[in-house]
C-alpha cells in the first residue's frame, strides 16, 4: 500500500494525460524512485512551474484517504507495477501512472482488444452499422473498448452486454460518476459481466473537467488493437481520438456513410485520405487483425499461446509486447530493464518464433 501512495503522488504532481509520464518513467524510474529525487533536489526541465509547485505541497501520505475511498466503492487502484495494469497502456509516452477500476481487472489483459466509437447524435445508420458489427466482433470473443457516453460509445457497450460478453469503459470522470447519468444501468450491466470501468480520475474528483474526456479518449485509442468509427462529424471527439491512434500507431478503420449525412463527413474523409481502412462488417475487422472468422481469439493472443523455454528477461519483454511494433526505449521503461538486456532478449524472442523484428530497431510479438 505505501508504493500505491507514491503512484498517487507522482500521478497528481505531473497531471493525467500529460506527455512528462513517460519521461519521467523512462529518466528515474518508479515513483518511489521519482520522489526521493525530487526532494534530494531533482528539478526536471519537463515539469512544469505548476507541476513543480504541487511537488513542493504535497506528500505521499496527503493521498492516503483516497484508498478507503476507493476501498468504499469496491475500486481497484493499478499502477504499471500491477501485474493487472492493461499491458497495452504500459507503453504509451502518456501512460496513466495511476488507474481506477471497477467490475474485474482480468479482463483488461490477455484478450484481443477492438476500440468502436463514434457521434453522440448518430443516425439509424449508424446506430445499425455500429451495433450489428459491434455484437458481431463480442460473439467472437473480442473485448470491445469505448467511452460509456451517449451514441455510438453506447450503441458498442449495449452490443457487447446482449452477448453477455466482457466490454471495457473509459471514463472522463471521477470513477465514482457515470456519465451521462442515464448510462448507471448499462455501467452495472458491463461490471456484473465480468467487464471493467476504467478512468484515470479517483472517486470524489473535484479537479476541473475540462480536457478530462479528450485526456480519456487517448486511453480508448490506446487500449484497442484498432478503432473502428462507425459514423462521426468532421470536427469532434471522435476525430480526436483517431489522432490519438494514429500517434500510437494503431490501426483506424471507418464505416462509409452517405454523401448527404453531415454524420457521416468525418468517416468519409478518413476513408478519402487514406488514414482509415474501410469497415463493412466484422469480417473486416477480423481480417486486418489476421484473426480467422469463428476462431477462438483467446488462441490469437500472443500471451496466451505455447512458448518454447525463455530466459526470465526474455519473457519480461514478451509480456509487454502486442502486436504493435514498440521501440527499444517504450520496451525499456514497461519492462523496466536497461538497454543491453533488451536488446538480448530480441534475439532470443525472434529466434523462438514469438516475436518478429521491425523499423528502427521495435519489435512486435508473432500473431
């Protein structure tokens, strides 16, 4: 309990969705870590005049009442020392140092991840299009990621509960809050399912809400293997969390819409620039994933399958991996492991078939 305090810490002094985290991981380590250097002296040319101030003011044990308040509402607290911490987060340049879950943790590791989101207005189109290929990807076994508000976000979750399948919410409030309000039915739904809720925002969060649900959608970006859009508006949210996944370099896919539904301008224009792979049905989805229509996904995912004996840093590497390619430092600091030992776990990853090299020296594990 006392390094959780310190994750509090470090996460409250550099702020949720802020670009120093990884930084500040990758320079000085974990959060006990972090602090001790900062009161030594440490002055971080990354932190800001505001983040230094809270520094100054704030001790970890201050933040000791927030674990009876999560304890209160059955919240679970994951930093990435958490062999629970969503492994697809841990390598974020923006990771959340701290996370808030409700429902079960299990699920947010070891399955095959597809973000769907999408307008809050969306037309009976949309609402089809999202929940026929929303219902079809659970069915199969695909953990579905989306942001628990109205519209398409909904649409997915609601699909994903008709299956009784797990489905995994991000939210831009408090954990203790659900918005919109009107949703507490489904978020009850999704956690008596073996599902979670997730937010970077502790119970009774007063801070100020704005930029908490675009800091969120970065997390719904980064969670998924891809984020599919099923209908979105030139200018929106949505939008924003395509940039999110593009930055991450995860594959986005859109659902065509018509050439006289305003709804429907900021898909076509994805298609029409090539940022976005189309979406007709979940065959798509399962074919871009290279997963085979009916399978049993769980068998797709590289940390569940039959590995040859690894040396202990070798499968420390492999745990962090997904099927994204990560570059060597993003693999360092979520595996916490220098370069040089790394860099020897390459070799043995690639020669036993369990992970295949890529651009700049990254690595991806085998599908």
């Amino acid at each position: 309990m006392e390094d959780i305090l310190y994750w509090l810490w470090m996460s409250d002094v550099l702020g949720q969705g802020s670009p120093s985290t990884g930084i500040a991981l990758a320079r000085y380590g974990g959060a006990r870590d972090f602090y001790n250097q900062m009161r030594a002296g440490l002055r971080p040319d990354f932190m800001s005049r505001a983040a230094m101030t809270r520094a100054r003011e704030l001790e970890p044990a201050d933040l000791s009442g927030r674990l009876a308040d999560c304890e209160a509402i059955g919240a679970a607290i994951l930093t990435p020392e958490d062999p629970d911490y969503p492994r697809r987060l841990r390598g974020l340049p923006d990771l959340p140092l701290v996370l808030y879950v409700t429902g079960r943790t299990d699920c947010l590791n070891g399955r095959r991840y597809v973000s769907m989101v999408g307008t809050r207005r969306p037309t009976p189109y949309g609402r089809r299009a999202c929940g026929e290929i929303s219902r079809a990807l659970a069915e199969q076994g695909v953990v579905l990621i989306s942001g628990l508000a109205d519209g398409l976000d909904g649409e997915a979750h609601k699909a994903a509960v008709d299956c009784g399948a797990e489905t995994i919410a991000f939210l831009g409030t408090g954990i203790d809050k659900t918005y919109p309000a009107a949703n507490a039915p489904l978020r009850e739904e999704i956690e008596r399912l073996g599902g979670a809720v997730v937010s970077e925002y502790p119970p009774g969060f007063s801070g100020k809400m704005q930029g908490t649900f675009l800091a969120r959608n970065r997390l719904i970006a980064g969670m998924g293997e891809v984020l599919c859009v099923c209908e979105a508006s030139l200018r929106s949210g949505t939008i924003n969390t395509v940039g999110h996944a593009e930055h991450y370099g995860r594959l986005v896919m859109a659902v065509p819409g018509s050439i006289f539904s305003r709804a429907s301008e900021g898909t076509n224009a994805l298609l029409a620039d090539g940022r976005a792979h189309i979406l007709r049905s979940a065959g798509d989805v399962e074919q871009l994933l290279g997963l085979a229509s009916g399978a049993d996904l769980w068998q797709n995912d590289p940390g569940d399958s039959e590995l040859p004996d690894l040396s202990p840093t070798a499968r420390k590497v492999l745990e962090v991996l997904g099927p994204d390619p990560m570059y060597l430092e993003d693999i360092c600091r979520a595996a916490q492991l220098p370069a040089a030992q790394v860099l020897a776990a390459y070799t043995e990853l690639e020669l036993a078939g369990a992970a295949v090299p890529g651009p700049g020296r990254s690595l991806a594990a085998a599908r």
